[in-house]
C-alpha cells in the first residue's frame, strides 16, 4: 500500500496522524482529497450541524503598548484612537438586544485600564445581562494585568471566574514558534506566555479557545507544529471548545507588503487542522475576518461553527482589510443562509450547550 492510502485508510478511520504525516498530507493531497476527508470527520462529530451564536463584542480601547507587526487594530496617531470610559460602553449595551447570549470583550493593552476596571465593567454587563456569557481578555491581556497588578497570572484568572467570565478568549497564540514570535510580535514574548495562560485557566474551569493567525512569514511546518501545541494542551487539559484559523490580512499594518495567501491556502488550512485536531470538537470560519461567502465554503471544508451575530462591534479585521467593513447579521438571516447550504442551524452559548 502507498504512503497516501495509508494515511487515507487512518484518517478515514478516525487514528491519529503524526507531524510528518499532516506535513505530508498538507504537502501532497489535492484540495478536493482535503475537502473530502475533513468532512468525514466533521461529520463524525456533528452530521450536518452548524453551530452559531448571538453575541456582540466590546473592544473598549485600540490604545495598545505593544506594536505587533500585523497589527492594524492598534491606533496610530490620536486621531485614530478611542479609549471608552466605563459610563460609555454602559450607554452602548442600553442599545444592544437583550437576547444576546456572549459579550465578547478584547482591546488593547491601555495603561489606565487595570484590573478593577475591567471586574467593574464584568459587574455591569452581568447586571445587564443577566443570562449572557462572558468571553473576556486574550492570555496576552490577562498577562498584561498580571504585570500591571504585581499578582500571579493564576490569581488574576481567579478574579475573572469570581465575575462571571465563562471563557477566555484565544487571540494572541499567533504562531506558536518563537522565533516567528520575535520578528511578528516580540513584545508578546515567548510561546510559553500563551501556553501557560491557558493551561492555568483550564485547571481552574476556565474554558477557552485557541486560534492560529496564518499567512504571513510562517510556512506548513509552523503551523503543524502550532496545531501539535494546542491537541498536545487538549490532550493534557481538555479545556479548549474551539479551535479558529485567522487569516493574516494585510492593510494598515508595517506586514504590508507581504500578500496575502489565496482561498485554496484557506481551505487547505481548515481542512489540514480538521484532520490533525482529533481531540478538539469544534473549528470555527469566523466570517468577519474573510466575508460569509468564504467563511461558508469552510464549513463545507471541514468548520463546524461560523460565529454569530456580531452586529457591527468589532473592527479588528475591517481595520486590516477584510471585505466586511460592518459585521453584522440577523438571526434569521444566518439560519437562512446555513439551510441553504444544506446544513442544520444550531444556536449555542459560549460553552457550546445548545439553546432551543
């Protein structure tokens, strides 16, 4: 038997691959190949299933000490920068529906907004929404509060779960690798920073996901060897719910020059960590970053989730040129939307317990 059916009859059988096969499979299986044995194993977690969400996102401030390479989101002048009070976010979510089920809330790292703002902020979104979950902080966030507070990661992440975060956010994982780290985004430090955070908040209940942002100055190994990180962290903890492929995009930012990977990359992308995440459950296309055409051909490629709702409050992606300048989608448009691609809408909280 060929090396290639070989690794056709284990993925068709559900057995885990090693970093020189996936580097093999991602090097050598044609895009259709991909496609079809990553939805074997979609479907042997979900059938047809798409999960959504309706939520909103606060990004309380793009004032940011770090300046990573990619970053487009952090203000460059005082023109660009906004910096929301406690007062002003209050008066946003007097306007949001009451029937969100996350608030998802990451910025940047703003000197003036410790910790007792952001548990303040958690008091008033918990009093608002009483029934909404909370996604807060990326590791880079929660570390940045450490510093700033002079207390352990593990205590900050304690004070979170006491005000009602549910989830950790998994932004700031970048690559896993670092010395990619130390040309795209040194003031994050080292790999271990991210790792760290995350396997601390699992031990504590915190859930979180974990993300990967691809197409820049890494190539296939890196990113097998990012993937390895977070199913050798599930294996150990199983504390993350969802894994999320962002796409580098390259406005506004001092990677500009560097083009941007084209749709097969994406596909592949998604289907390649389908197949090598045997042990995390969920991979979502988050239709912001690429647009709901291409976010729907990766749920076709493999991703089970799409995010959710959105209603224009986020502006990581459209600053750095996604298609999508205002992100926002009805429920009933979503649910439209996934039946015409022939899946099963379903509506989930942050956790990804199913709401009827």
């Amino acid at each position: 038997m060929s090396k290639k059916k070989e690794l056709i009859r284990k993925i068709e059988a559900f057995e885990r691959i090693s970093v020189e096969e996936a580097l093999f499979i991602y090097n050598t299986f044609n895009i259709s190949e991909l496609i079809y044995l990553a939805n074997k194993i979609r479907e042997k977690f979900h059938k047809k299933n798409v999960y959504f969400i309706e939520n909103i996102h606060i990004e309380p401030t793009n004032i940011c000490v770090n300046n990573c390479r990619f970053c487009a989101f952090r203000a460059k002048n005082e023109e660009e920068a906004w910096n929301f009070s406690l007062d002003e976010i209050i008066t946003f979510l007097s306007s949001i529906p009451e029937t969100i089920e996350e608030v998802h809330i990451t910025g940047g790292m703003h000197p003036s907004k410790n910790l007792k703002w952001y548990l303040t902020l958690f008091k008033n979104i918990k009093d608002k929404f009483p029934h909404a979950q909370i996604k807060a902080l990326t590791a880079i966030e929660i570390n940045y509060l450490s510093e700033i507070e002079q207390k352990p990661v593990e205590y900050i992440l304690e004070l979170l779960l006491e005000a009602g975060v549910t989830t950790i956010a998994g932004g700031g994982a970048e690559i896993l690798d670092d010395e990619i780290r130390n040309i795209l985004c040194p003031e994050k430090g080292s790999k271990y920073i991210w790792i760290n955070t995350h396997k601390a908040a699992h031990k504590i209940g915190l859930k979180s996901n974990a993300t990967m942002l691809y197409g820049h100055i890494e190539n296939y190994y890196h990113r097998i060897k990012h993937l390895e990180t977070i199913r050798n962290i599930q294996d150990e903890t199983h504390g993350f719910l969802c894994f999320i492929p962002l796409k580098y995009r390259n406005k506004n930012n001092c990677l500009q020059d560097k083009k941007e990977v084209n749709l097969i990359e994406d596909v592949k992308l998604f289907a390649i960590s389908r197949i090598f995440l045997d042990n995390v459950e969920h991979i979502k296309a988050y239709w912001p970053m690429f647009g709901l055409e291409r976010a729907i051909l990766c749920l076709h490629s493999g991703a089970d989730d799409i995010d959710g709702t959105i209603y224009n409050t986020t502006k990581i992606f459209s600053k750095a040129g996604s298609e999508v300048l205002k992100p926002c989608i009805y429920l009933s448009e979503l649910i439209e939307l996934l039946r015409n691609e022939g899946f099963v809408p379903v509506k989930r909280n942050s956790l990804f317990n199913i709401i009827n």
